[in-house]
C-alpha cells in the first residue's frame, strides 16, 4: 500500500512539474538561443580528402607556456582533422624573428601566428584592447565579450585590415604583480622606479613618473640581475617559473592589475584560410575555442604550485587600497585620451565598458560565495 500511494505521488509530482512548465512555456517565449544550431542543422559540404600543410610563427621561445599553448592548438587542428590539416609550429627565430611574425603570416611567408596582440601596438592602438586593458576584463568577462557580445567580430575586424583572420587563440587569467628589489606599496614608490612591462600599462607607469622599458623576456633576468632595471613583470605565475625571476628580486608587488586577463589570439593568411575546405574551417574554428578553454585550466592549475616555490624566496606585497583607486583613476584618465585619438580603440574600449557595465549588477548580486577553504570563510572571509 505505501508503495503504490508513493508511486501516486510521484505520477502526481511529474504531472504537476510538466503542466506548471507547459503554462510558463505559454507564458514567455525560450529564454536565450544558440546560434550556431541552424548552421549546424544545414551540413551543405562534404569531408575534404585534401592534406593541407602549414606553418606557424610566434614571438615565443620554446621554454615559454605560450608556445605550448599555440603548439596545443596546433594538435587539437591535426587530431580532429586527421591530420588532413597539419600546422607546424615554430618558436621564436626558427623562421622570423619574434616581432615579426604578424607581417610574416599578413604577406604569405607562414600561415598561422599565435601571438599576445599587444605586441602590435604599434600597428594599431587597438591590438591592446584583445590583449588585456589595465582594470578591465578578466578571463570571465574576455570569454563573454569575445564568444557573446561582439568582440570577435572587432578582433576580425581589426585583423582583417592586415590581411588575417583572427580567434581567440589562449585564455591564461590574471597576471603576476611585479618582481622587484624594491618594496611598492603606496603610489609615491613607483616614482623613479625602472620598470619592465608592455602595452598600455608600461605608458600608465611612465605617467606616474617610472621609466618604462619593454624588454623582451630574454633579457629581463640580466637587466634585473644587473640593476638595470628595478622591477619587471611578464606574465602568470607559471609562466614566469622558468624565468627565475625570484632568484634576483625580493619582492613581489601585487596585484596585476595591468593584465586581469591575458587574452592570446590565433591569426590566420587570409588568403590561406579562405582557401580551406568548409569542413577544416569548423576544425581550426573549435579546435581554437578548445584551446582557449584548456589554456586557462592548465595554466592556472600549475599557479598555486609556483606560488609555494616563490615564496621560498620573495615576500608578497600588496599595494593599498588607495593606491590602487588611484591606479584606477589614472588608468582612467589614459585610456580616455586613448580612445580620443584612436578611433578603433574607442570601438574596442566603449564595447567592452558597455558589458562590464551591463554585466556589475550580476557580479553584485552573485558576490559572497568564494570557494575559500572552510577555515577561512567562516573565518569572515566570503569574497574574493
């Protein structure tokens, strides 16, 4: 008997859950579509029989995890294919140098770059803006902006101009503070301070009166061990383990405000990629959002293993609370004279704002449920 009235209730339960669902169904129209399920509905080409080789260039020597983030997508591109498109990748120098792999792959010498588009600042302000903003987007907001409110279609945009097509290519998260000889806490310290860093927080740091050089990474150890500069960052903590850093410094100022999220991007020959058969276009196109997904998961998996090695030997500092806000006020300042002068800037910057804007009140609202360890979050700690 309890039996038979405990399957009346469930019978009972699922009709009730199907009509309540069925009357909001009439109610409100489906909440949030996936755009891809028409195109995906519509198969109108055949599986290519063609092998296709290409090359890959990058401003990345082998030691660093870039290379092995850009190699990754290059055998997620050769295992979904079958190896009918093969990409081969190249570090740094072993076909041209580092910074010219843009201009190699936009006049036809390789195929495919894998690069951090801040290098190119020079080309165009805006690369900066798909590389990382000083106080803006992290990997979340990168990955929504790009995937979801416009961005790729800027990224291609810009891109295009050069002849490329361009994805996002690599996700790593936030960025490292500074490795330095001297403690920075409070915004009189940076003054004077020689610094190593690139994009537009190094024109943020000479504004507050730094000087500011953008050593490539092979040179960073030297110029710190030398005293020729005082303080210098590069990247995450994993990627900065091999550099040694913290074999010659003492501290390490936090945050990395510079870089929330350090955004990669893969480009493409145009005239080689509008070549592809329809069927590789899809591989290289989800082989790449596959890298930008395991880029972040593997880089930040390896970060707290490479804090615990650093802090055998520097001290972590954090700037105050006001430094900081004023950081963030002259940051401010900077990328709205940014966005005066260059107008694919401004497109880039004002669309990212809108959704950091749109997307606060989730943030608030979401906010207090960190996953810190037990101890620590009934120790009062609920937010990041």
């Amino acid at each position: 008997m309890k039996k038979a009235f405990s399957s009346m209730l469930c019978i009972a339960f699922v009709l009730c859950f199907l009509t309540t669902a069925a009357f909001a169904a009439e109610k409100r129209e489906k909440f949030g579509t996936d755009k891809r399920t028409p195109v995906a509905k519509k198969i109108d080409f055949k599986t290519s029989t063609e092998t296709i080789r290409w090359k890959m260039v990058m401003p990345w020597d082998k030691g660093i995890l870039f290379y092995d983030i850009a190699a990754h997508f290059c055998d997620s591109v050769r295992l979904a294919s079958a190896g009918r498109l093969d990409i081969k990748p190249f570090s740094a120098g072993e076909l041209v140098p580092a910074m010219q792999s843009l201009d190699a792959v936009s006049q036809g010498a390789a195929q495919v770059g894998h690069d951090w588009p801040g290098y190119w600042k020079g080309k165009n302000e805006a690369f900066n803006a798909f590389a990382s903003v000083p106080f803006g987007l992290d990997a979340e907001g990168y990955n929504i902006w790009l995937y979801e409110r416009g961005g790729l279609e800027l990224m291609q945009e810009l891109y295009g101009k050069f002849n490329l097509f361009a994805l996002p290519g690599g996700q790593c998260g936030q960025e490292m503070g500074l490795f330095s000889s001297k403690r920075a806490t409070k915004m009189e310290d940076f003054k004077g301070m020689r610094v190593r860093t690139v994009g537009w927080y190094m024109d943020i740091l000479n504004n507050l009166g730094a000087s500011v050089t953008p050593l490539p990474a092979g040179e960073i150890y030297l110029a710190l061990e030398r005293g020729v500069i005082d303080a210098a960052e590069f990247s995450t903590p994993a990627m900065n383990v091999p550099l040694g850093f913290d074999e010659i410094t003492k501290y390490v100022i936090q945050p990395g405000v510079h870089q929330p999220g350090i955004q990669c991007a893969l480009f493409f020959n145009k005239d080689a990629y509008d070549k592809l058969p329809q069927d590789l276009k899809w591989i290289v196109d989800i082989a790449a959002k596959e890298t930008q997904l395991w880029s972040y998961n593997w880089s930040n998996s390896l970060n707290p293993e490479a804090i615990r090695l650093f802090k055998k030997k520097v001290e972590f500092v954090k700037m105050d609370t006001e430094t900081m806000i004023e950081f963030r006020k002259v940051t401010k300042t900077y990328l709205d004279e940014i966005k005066a002068k260059f107008p694919d800037a401004k497109k880039a910057l004002e669309s990212q704002e809108a959704f950091i804007q749109d997307y606060a009140e989730w943030r608030e609202i979401r906010g207090g449920v960190t996953p810190w360890p037990y101890e620590t979050y009934v120790g009062g700690k609920t937010m990041e």
